[in-house]
C-alpha cells in the first residue's frame, strides 16, 4: 500500500510528471506531420494527451482516476493562475526599451489594428450574447468578454482569469474559453495559410514572397522569435545568468503585488470595489516594465540574458498550458457547443474581413505582411503572428516583424490578456453587459478612424515631402 503524500510531495510529483508530458508531447509532435504543419506547439499536444489519459477519457473507461493520482490532478489545477504571473512577468525583461517616439512610430499601425480588432471581438460577442447565446442558451453576461480572452489572449489568459471567473459565480467560463483559445489557435494557422495562398496568386495584391528569392518553409512555432531585444553574452558576476532573470522576474511580480494593493487601496477609497477581483497577471507586464527601466538607467541592462528570461518563461507557459488543458471540463464544452459554433465564427469572419476590407487602410507599405501579423495574433497569439508573416515574407525583406515585435511592448500590457482584458469581466459585472457593449462599439469606431487618418496623414506627408524635393 503506497503511503499518502505530503502536500510538498504532491507538488514535488506533479511537477516530474509535467516534465514526463512535455517530452512525451514532444515526441508525438516529432513524428506527427499533420501536427508540425499546423504549428501545434509541443505543450499543447501534452496537455490533450493528459486529458486523454486522465479521469474524464481512460478513467471513463476503467472507473480510475486515469493514470494520474487525484492530488496530482488538484495541484495542476492551481498551476494556471499562479504560472500566468510568471510569463507576464517576463515580457519586458531583457528588452531594449526604445525611445517613446521611436516605439509608437514603428508600432502605431500595428498596436491601432490590433486594437481595433480586439475591440471588434468584445462588441460583437457581447451583441451575439445579449441577443442569442444569453437568451436562447443561458449564457452568463459575462461571457461577452470571453472571445477576445481566448482569440486575442489564448490559453495562458484564459487559465489566468480562472480565480476572476469563479469570483463572480462563472467558473464554467473557464473551460469554454481553453477550448475556443484551442479552436482559434488551429483557425488562425490553417485560415492564415489560405489566406496567405490567395495574396500569393492574387494579381491585385503584391507580396515579398513573389519577389523574394527561393527560402525554407520549414517554420516552426517553436523556434519563432517573440519580439526584438538585445541578447547580451553573460558574464561572471558571481550569479548564473538563469538564477538572475528568475530573481528579476520575482521581482517583477512583486512589484505587482504592490500596485494591486495600492490600486485596490485607491478605488476602495473612492466607494469602489471594482478592483476587487481584478487579477495580478496584467501589473506583471508593468512590473516587468519597471525593473527593466530601472535596470537600463542604472547601466546594468547588458547583465540581464534574454535567453535565460525566456527559457524561464517558456517553462512556464509551457507547463501553464499542460496543466491548464488537461483538467478543463469535457462535459462543459460538450453542454456549450452552440456558443463554441458561435463565437468561432464571429471570431474567424471578423478578422478575416477586418483584414482584407480595412488592413490596407491602416498599414502603408507592404499592407499584407503587416496584416496578416495581426490577423495571426487575433487567431491564437503573437507566435502565430510571425509565422504567417514569414510565409508572406520569408526574407523578412519588410519591416514587418521589427514592427510587429515593438507592437506588443504598447498593445499587451492593454489587450490581448492585458489590461482592459481583466477588468472586461468585473465591468461587466458592475455596469451591464449592454453598456460594456455600447462603449467597445464606440471605442471601435473611433480607433478606426484614428487608424485611417494616421495612416492617410503619413501618406499626404511623404507626397508632400517628395514634391518639395
């Protein structure tokens, strides 16, 4: 008879066994073609194969717990909202922080249409709740905010909102938005491609990959550069270069914890308790912010690894999508598989047309590279983003990915799991699902204008420039 564990064994054993899956995902994904070509990361294939084998598939069948013991099933639930803090935390660390100026010129194009887009997705999610999914399938108010958490914001969102969730009686919300994060997540791949395929061989549309010479196609979520940075060579400081990023890190979500606390302080002071509820996750990004500024104008920003931020986070997320995916509810997405219907297509056609009617509107040059990145992040998340980018532009002959990568230093600590993200959900409860609503739609047409006219304006300036000329 084994012995029952301790908590600290518990924990200890849930964290080998998550190393076990990530190789075991690995493998799968090695020798699978179908799942390499459609950029399905290593991780998220872990966390299906931890479903299967758990309680609700191979435990169906043999009336176990699957193959995972039950402490090692309740500690993994925990791990998503705790884990998220880590890889938010980590954004900013290791960066080079451009000058503000420098920052919203290259970014501006991309931050407005990604902008834009999210917005799209909390308007027409909460019309299609107020005035079908509410009425007819009994979904809560707030699930208005849940196609732009899991579209724009993916698995690690959703699995970080889960406290928030339960707070305000929704816990259900949870497993709906893993499984539309996982549905979008395949949408953005595969209706990328084809998209991609018909800029390619559309004569009204010009592309970099038409004029660039012969490159591999051989791309790889897993090797794709998130954002431009700097990475320093280590040096021999008495610290291990792993070892200091994680204390940076640590001490990013400390300081988040210190601005939710005084933020939670000033809004109860004010008669509010809309704070209340709000996670931790998005103050990590300004955490994370704040120690690298502080790091850069001390002069000790070359000591901070990149590799080393990253590879912490990676494991993070990494483990935050196993655990976060292999204890979500079948039975919940099977009871919810109208709003699943619904909320995919609303997702998939609103960025679809959004880019082809409005992309070009907002980028200037090369309009479909740039596009196309944010089409791929309102899809799944910023990875897919540069994967479909560099089929259009192999080359990266464009200024697309630099953009693109500067673009989520201004977008994500706001969209996409950051700001406004968290606080859709206690709005909602506090103001209504339909004033929520009235405001994204209002925000929506005023950041397309704002995007359109920059986007004009640039142009008159540059033909004025060159006539002077």
């Amino acid at each position: 008879m084994i012995a029952r564990l301790t908590d600290a064994q518990t924990v200890g054993l849930a964290v080998v066994i998550l190393g076990v899956m990530f190789a075991v995902g690995w493998i799968v994904r090695s020798r699978t073609t179908v799942l390499r070509a459609l950029f399905v990361p290593s991780s998220i294939i872990a966390g299906f194969l931890v479903l299967l084998l758990g309680p609700q598939v191979l435990g169906r069948f043999t009336g176990t717990n699957g193959l995972f013991p039950s402490e090692v099933l309740e500690t993994w639930r925990v791990l998503p909202g705790l884990l998220i803090n880590v890889v938010f935390g980590a954004i900013m660390i290791g960066k080079t922080l451009p000058q503000p100026r420098q920052l919203w010129h290259a970014a501006a194009p991309h931050a407005l249409f990604g902008t834009f887009l999210s917005l799209g997705q909390f308007a027409l999610a909460g019309l299609a709740v107020l005035f079908l999914l509410g009425p007819v399938f009994g979904l809560p108010p707030e699930a208005g905010g849940l196609l732009e958490m899991s579209f724009a914001g993916g698995h690690g969102t959703i699995a970080g909102m889960g406290q928030l969730f339960d707070d305000v009686g929704t816990p259900e919300l949870v497993d709906l938005g893993l499984g539309l994060a996982t549905i979008s997540m395949i949408t953005g791949v595969a209706v990328g491609s084809l998209l991609v395929r018909w800029a390619v061989r559309s004569p009204k549309v010009t592309v970099m990959r038409n004029a660039a010479p012969a490159a591999t196609e051989d791309y790889d979520v897993d090797r794709v550069r998130v954002a431009p940075a700097d990475v320093h060579p280590p040096r021999e400081d008495g610290i291990h270069p792993t070892v200091l990023a994680l204390a940076l890190v640590a001490t990013a979500i400390l300081v988040a914890v210190g601005l939710l606390w005084g933020l939670r302080w000033v809004a109860q002071t004010l008669g509010s308790d809309l704070l209340d509820t709000f996670p931790l996750f998005p103050l990590t990004v300004v955490g994370g912010f704040l120690v690298q500024w502080v790091a850069t104008r001390a002069g000790q920003a070359d000591r901070v690894d990149k590799k080393a931020v990253d590879g912490i986070s990676a494991v993070a997320l990494d483990a935050l999508l196993v655990s976060a995916i292999g204890t979500m509810s079948l039975a919940t997405l099977g009871a919810n598989v109208p709003a699943l219907v619904v909320f995919t297509l609303i997702g998939v056609l609103w960025s679809v047309v959004t880019l082809l009617w409005l992309g070009r509107h907002f980028h200037r040059d090369h309009w479909f590279e740039h596009g196309i990145a944010d089409f791929g992040q309102s899809q799944g998340n910023v990875a897919t983003g540069f994967v479909l980018a560099d089929m259009v532009d192999p080359a990266r002959r464009t200024t697309t990915a630099n953009d693109y990568g500067y673009k989520q230093l201004a977008y994500e600590p706001l969209f996409g799991g950051g700001l406004v993200t968290a606080l859709s959900v206690p709005l909602i409860t506090e103001f209504g699902l339909p004033t929520v609503t009235i405001v994204s739609v209002v925000l929506l047409l005023a950041t397309g204008v704002w995007g359109i006219r920059r986007r004009r304006e640039g142009i008159i300036g540059t033909d004025t420039g060159n006539r002077g000329k």
